[in-house]
C-alpha cells in the first residue's frame, strides 16, 4: 500500500513537472514582436549616442580652438602692454 502511494505521487510529480516545463518551453509570437521592437529601440538609442558621442568631439574640438586663440590673443595682449609701458616712460 506504501509502495502504492509512493508511486502515484512520484508519477503526479512527473506529470506537474512535464506540464510546468512544457508552458515555459515556447516564446510566443507576442513576445517575439515585442523583443524585435526592443532590439530596433536598443539600435536606435546606440545610433543616437554615436551620434551625441561625435557632437560632444566636435564641441570639444572647437572649445579647444578658442581657448588657443584666446590664449594668443591673452599673449598678444601682455606683449603690447609691455611696449606701452616702455613707450610711457
């Protein structure tokens, strides 16, 4: 009777195991549309940080321009002071 007993639980174990493992074991078309969306949204924000990422080069390129140019002109400005002040004395 123990013998019994023991088996018809292993065989409902077996049986919930098979059914459980059986809904996990597909994707669905639903989710398969939705994963395509997210790998397009993941493609277009990589695309939009390239992009962002060249701007930001860009600008940082130009700020270092101006600041070399603001530097000479920094330059340009103490060498005429000092001419000035040897004109003025």
């Amino acid at each position: 009777m123990l013998k019994k007993v023991k088996y018809s639980a292993l065989v409902v174990v077996l049986i919930a195991g098979v059914i459980g493992f059986s809904g996990c074991s597909g994707v669905s078309d639903e989710q398969m549309a939705e994963l395509d969306a997210l790998r397009s949204e993941v493609k277009a924000l990589d695309k939009e940080v390239g992009s962002l990422k060249s701007e930001k080069d860009a600008l940082i390129k130009e700020i270092a321009d101006k600041n070399a140019k603001l530097d000479e002109c920094a330059k340009i400005k103490s060498e005429t002071q000092k001419n000035l002040d040897k004109i003025g004395k």
